[in-house]
C-alpha cells in the first residue's frame, strides 16, 4: 500500500494516524489520539524503517513505558556472528524492545539485513563504526561522501536507527584540549569523528552535511539517535562545558530535523553522580524541546567492574523516573570484554528492573498491575503465580529448587518462622506451630 506520507511526524502532523500508532497506543493504554499528538510534537519517536517489514512498533518518549536498548555485535577479537544471533533471541525472549548492531569487524551487510529481516525489535546501527569495515580502508583515507554513503546503504538495509555524533565540531578539538577532560572522549563513535577531523583537517561530516542526511532519513524514516560524543566517561567528567555546549548543539539539531519532518532521540550520560542525574535529564528536556532522551547508565560510581550492570541501573532508575525515555543496558562486561551470552542476560535484567521502577515511580498506565499479582500470589504463598510474575522466572524457580524447604507453604530461610505462613494461619483461626 502506497503511504501518504514519508514518515511518522510527518504523518502525525497531517492528522494520519499511522498503523505503528495504533499499534503503539493499544500497547501502552493511550489513544491514539494522544500517540498522534505526542509524535507531531517530537515527544514520542516511532523508530520504524519502512523497510524494515517484521518489526513490532514500540513508541520511545518519557510519558511511555520506559523502554530498554541491547547493544551486540561481532569484534576482531570475538567474530562468531552465532554467538551473536543466540544473544539476539535472548534479547527478544527476554522483551528487549530495540538492539543495536556495534559490530566492529567481518561482513557486518548479511548479520544486518537479518537482523531487519527476522528481528522484530527495532535495530540501530552505529554508521561511522561500519565504514571503516565496508570500505575496507583506514579512517584518514574515507571522504565526508564515503561516511554518508554508508549511513544511506544502513537506511537502505532497513535500520530503524542510527546514532550520528553530529554535535562535536572542530570547535570541540580546542575545547577538549583546553578543558583537560580526566577521560577525554570515552564514545567509541565520538573519537573516530574526532580522530577523522584531527587527521584530515575537514569538519565533521555528520554536522557539516546534515542536511543531506536528514533527506535520507526522511526517505525511509530512519529516526535519528543524536550520538553525545562528549557523554562523561567518568564522574569526574560530568556536567562539564564540553558536555552541556554539545548538549545545546543536538538541541538546535533536533529542530532542524523536525523541520523537514524527521524523527529525533537525543543521548546522554555516561557516567554521573547520582545527585546530578535528574537535573541533566530536565536540562536535556528544555534544551531539546521534550525529545525523548536515550541514556547509557547513567553509572554512578567508576569503581565496579564486572558490576556494572547494578552500577548503570541504579542510574538508570533515577534517569527514567526524572524524564529519560530509553535505557541503553549495561552488561558485566562493561569497560572489561565483548559481553557473553550470559552478561546479555545480566544487563537486559537490570535495565528491566531500572525502567520497571521508573515506570511505577512515574505513574505510568497499569506499570503496577504485574506488581499487584505478584502481592496476591505471595500472600497466599502461590509460587506458580509467582513465576509467572517474575521478570525472570527461571532463576527464581532454580534458587528455589536448589534450596527446597522441608515444607512447601515456606522457604528454606524462614521455615515455619515464616510471616506469611503465620499470618494467614493467624486470620484463619488456626493454631500456628512453630516447633
């Protein structure tokens, strides 16, 4: 069927609502009406390629279900695209709402188009990551027309997608030697464009030609993820100039997109003392005009490896709760190794946990009904229920079983101790043992 429109916001501000509307208004108990209004405004991002065919839509935006991107994606060091392909159904199985290919080396077109073509989550891409690979030749020798090329032929193989560190300049060059950052630039996307401007002597391409981009967004309505480039990389970093006067640039940005109708995520911290996360988050809200914010972490301490997925959801949690609308997960591995299939795991389960509770803090529609249910099932000491309601209930049921108490209605902590078991005992009438 022939669409009127080229894409979401230009469909919302027409007053059509799209299928994904529909599709994302019945999942969040909202009207359609509401969608329609949120995604003219910019306040709701609908990342759906048209060419993208299996996708599941999800709506990204603060007054929605707090929603959780997986990153994975093959290296030089760990190239089994298997491996990777069992992280992906784990990340689906598991209710991850969006993944990003990271792949760093190998022919990343096959591991893409199938992604696009059986993944029903929404798929981001970092381009700049992928150039260097499709073109098979060191970043100093790419042309600003080479690393566009590739973000169309990403749009082309239907990514929903696509992080642009469009917001560092060559102005960004003196002011990171100026400012004598403690980490520098920790966005992987962010140093090759740095490295790509310090090596040529050009501007960034992503800035200096984004309206050309934004023509090729617009044409398969690939949502743009506005790369922070200056996200601090440890506490000490944070809330610095170089990260506010980037944060002011994607501001200006985004409305430039939304003039010619293009979808637009903004991403944030990196890491950040808890006590500043909620005011970056307003600060992002008012600077970028109510576009949904995409964050990484945050991750409140620097001194938890192997932990970091506790680290980023404890930052997540307040992220989310203050206005972040998109939660990139954190895995063990973080700052260590490519993560495993079992660190996927770890990281998809935190960030759940981090949006989950933002999401009953915020007051969204019916977040706390599973919580209510899982009341029910614990006061009368159900545990059947009780596995249907865990957000992982195969490591509940194993912990369980691993250490079975002697009586059923218990656990082997409490035994007959148990307050549940004393409590309905106790408004039964019936005699309580404990011996």
């Amino acid at each position: 069927m022939d669409r009127t429109y080229k894409t979401q916001m230009e469909a919302a501000r027409k007053g059509i609502v799209t299928p994904e509307m529909k599709a994302v208004a019945a999942k969040e108990y909202r009207t359609e009406e509401e969608i329609r209004q949120w995604v003219a405004e910019g306040k709701v991002a609908i990342c759906a390629n048209k060419n993208h065919k299996c996708i599941d839509p999800a709506g990204v935006g603060s007054m929605l279900r707090t929603k959780i991107n997986v990153n994975l994606g093959v290296s030089r060091d760990c190239k089994d695209y298997d491996v990777e392909m069992k992280k992906v159904q784990a990340a689906v199985d598991l209710g991850a709402d969006a993944i990003m290919d990271l792949s760093s080396h190998g022919d990343t077109i096959p591991f893409r188009r199938k992604l696009t073509s059986e993944c029903p989550a929404m798929i981001g891409t970092v381009p700049v990551y992928d150039s260097v690979i499709h073109y098979q030749r060191d970043l100093a020798t790419l042309t600003a027309k080479d690393l566009i090329d590739v973000v169309r032929l990403h749009a082309e193989d239907g990514v929903d997608f696509v992080t642009l560190h469009c917001g560092i300049t060559r102005h960004t060059i003196d002011q990171i030697r100026k400012h004598k950052r403690k980490m520098n630039i920790v966005s992987r996307g962010g140093s090759l464009i740095f490295a790509w401007m310090c090596m040529t002597g050009n501007e960034n391409p992503f800035y200096e030609y984004y309206d050309e981009i934004l023509d090729i967004c617009r044409e398969y309505d690939v949502t743009i993820s506005l790369g922070d480039a200056c996200r601090p990389g440890c506490i000490a970093d944070a809330g610095d100039v170089c990260q506010i006067e980037e944060l002011v640039r994607l501001g200006e940005l985004t409305k430039r997109a939304w003039e010619k109708d293009v979808q637009v995520m903004v991403e944030g911290p990196g890491h950040m003392p808890m006590n500043q996360i909620e005011a970056n988050m307003k600060i992002q809200q008012s600077i970028c005009m109510g576009a949904p914010f995409y964050v990484l972490g945050p991750l409140v301490t620097d001194i938890a490896p192997g932990y970091d997925h506790i680290t980023s959801a404890i930052g997540g949690a307040i992220a989310a709760a203050s206005g972040a609308a998109f939660l990139c997960y954190v895995t063990p591995a973080e700052h260590l190794a490519l993560p495993n299939v079992d660190d996927v795991k770890q990281g998809i389960i935190a960030s759940k946990i981090a949006a989950h509770a933002a999401d009953i803090a915020k007051g969204i529609p019916h977040a706390t009904d599973i919580d209510n249910k899982m009341g029910d099932a614990r006061r009368v000491l159900d545990w059947d229920a009780q596995w249907e309601c865990a957000i992982d209930p195969e490591t509940a049921k194993a912990i369980r079983d691993s250490r079975s108490p002697e009586h059923d209605d218990t656990c082997s902590m409490c035994g007959k101790f148990c307050a549940v078991r004393s409590m309905n005992k106790a408004l039964a009438g019936e005699y309580i043992d404990i011996l």
